[in-house]
C-alpha cells in the first residue's frame, strides 16, 4: 500500500513574475481509493497533476508532495526503513515513475514508427531498471554529465528490442493479459502509439499504460473529455479495473460528474483558487451537477 500526500503546496509558473496557480493544496490519496478531483477551469487541478509528476513548467514556493510506501510495496525490492519516504519533489519525473508514481495525459501523444508493444515494454524495463537503482543505488559513482548527454539505453526509438529485464515472449503474456482484463482487442497494441487513434482510442491506451505499469497512484487528468457515451464506459471500466485488479490509488481529475456514474469515488474534492475548498462524498459530484461551484465559493467566502 502506498500514501500520495500533499501538504502545504503552492506553486507558480516557471518564469520570472509567474502567476501563482497553487495556494495551498492539501491532499492525501492511498492506494485502492478513487479520488476525484473537480473545479472549474483555472482551478489548478491539471497544476497538481503535472507537479505530482515533475513537470519542469512549474516553480514549487511552498509545501511538500511525499509518497509514503511500505516494505513490501514492490514484489522483489528489498526495501529499508529510510526509504519508506520519498520527497517527490526532490526526484526526477522518471524515479517519481519508478516508484509508483502514473500521470495520464488529457491529449496523449502521437508518434509514428513506434508499435504500442515495443513502447510498453520499453516503458515497463525501463521503470523496473530506474527502481532497482533508486532502492539499490547502482549508478551513483557515474559521471552525471556523461549519464545525461547518453540518456536512456532503452529509449523506445532505438536499442535492441531483446534487451531488458521483461523479455518479448513474458511481455507478450502480461500484455494479453491485462487486454483481457480491460476487454480490448489484441490488434491495438501493434499499431503505432496513438497515431491515427480516435480519442476513445487514445484514453484506452492511457488506461493500458497503467495497467502495464501497475502503479501504486495514478493521475489521470480529464481522461473522460471528448468521449462518447461507449468510449467512456469503457475507460471508466479499466479505471475501475485499475483499482479492483491491481489495488491503484486513483486520482481522477475531471469537470464531470457523467464519469462517476460508472468510476464511483471514495471521495470528491472542489478545488477553487489553487487550493482544495471541500470534500465529501460520491454525493457532492452529484451536487455539483445541480448546482455548479457558484454555491461552493460563497460557502467558502462565508466562512473565511
């Protein structure tokens, strides 16, 4: 089980005189809980979302985002007591990745060339070699200058695609098999990685990506936007597996409640202003759709 928590946290664009977004943001997620985060545009939400994963476009001024795991978190990794901590915002987004750490994105990328299976499991190698270095400490000698101008070795655009802890044949096993779990069809994973997809298409493959990843926390930042009224049956039912099947902590960042319909959560929260103003229940989605945010912020103002 694994703790996301965020204390105190604020934050500005990274520019000189950036806007401060974030102004305050509390909030803690577990692993096997669905939280969703809502508020209207400006709020901060997709702010969160990217400063969880390390996006270099923010400033952190304030505040701590911390993931607390446990011993056992990771099947194989010997783990000590001074390492049930992690200050996230001391670490790079891919060992934020290697520990746990998913962000779906709400307009994923397209790249020709690269075939959805080789990516995955580039993606897959390449976050169990970053964790074993973090909890084991290979590569701390290395010259880092020479560490960034080589980057990866398992870049999915090159490389020898036997390489890797997860070999093609196991690979292919634990592809159909979390397929089957999100009840897609095996021919989506050997074409290119989102190129030509619809947007349906696109938020499966986000989907996907945590499922193969088996995060303990996942960020998915509007993943329900854009779709039609079968495509997000069917996210929702891979955001549901995600958390029935393989025990992830769920961040679900959205302007709709017509998602939680079919992704129930353990807790909503209304961000307005760069800071968490209420939390409750599945209910208060469903009080939102009633009555928009208006009332949330004069509640908020009158009790200030």
């Amino acid at each position: 089980m694994a703790t996301l928590e965020i204390k105190n946290l604020h934050a500005s664009v990274a520019e000189e005189g950036g806007e401060e977004i974030l102004r305050g943001v509390d909030l803690e997620v577990n692993s096997g809980e669905i939280h969703a985060l809502m508020g209207p545009n400006g709020s901060g939400k997709s702010t969160t979302a990217k400063i969880i994963a390390g996006h270099p476009a923010y400033d952190v001024t304030d505040g701590e985002v911390l993931l607390h795991i446990e011993e056992d978190e990771f099947e194989g990794v010997d783990i000590d007591d001074d390492q049930l901590t992690w200050d996230l915002l001391e670490l790079e987004p891919n060992e934020r990745a290697a520990l746990g750490i998913f962000l779906g994105f709400q307009y994923p990328a397209e790249i020709e060339g690269v075939t959805m299976v080789n990516f995955l499991r580039t993606a897959l190698n390449a976050k169990l070699e970053e964790r074993e270095e973090l909890f084991e400490g290979e590569g701390e000698e290395g010259d880092d200058d020479e560490d960034e101008e080589a980057g990866y070795d398992t870049s999915p655009m090159e490389g020898n695609v036997d390489e890797g802890e997860v070999g093609v044949a196991e690979f292919q096993q634990i592809l159909q098999e979390k397929m089957e779990v999100l009840d897609m069809d095996e021919k989506f994973a050997h074409r290119y990685l989102n190129a030509g997809f619809s947007g349906g298409e696109k938020k499966q493959n986000e989907v996907l990506q945590a499922a193969i990843l088996e995060p303990s926390i996942a960020v998915l930042d509007e993943i329900d936007s854009g779709l039609d009224i079968d495509r997000l049956q069917d996210v929702s039912d891979g955001i549901n597996a995600l958390r029935d099947e393989q025990g992830t902590g769920i961040l679900q960042i959205t302007h709709y409640q017509r998602v939680l319909d079919y992704v129930e959560p353990d807790h909503v929260h209304v961000m307005l202003d760069g800071k968490i103003a209420k939390s409750g229940d599945a209910s208060l989605a469903e009080e939102l759709e009633d009555k928009g945010y208006d009332w949330v912020r004069e509640e908020v103002y009158e009790t200030a």
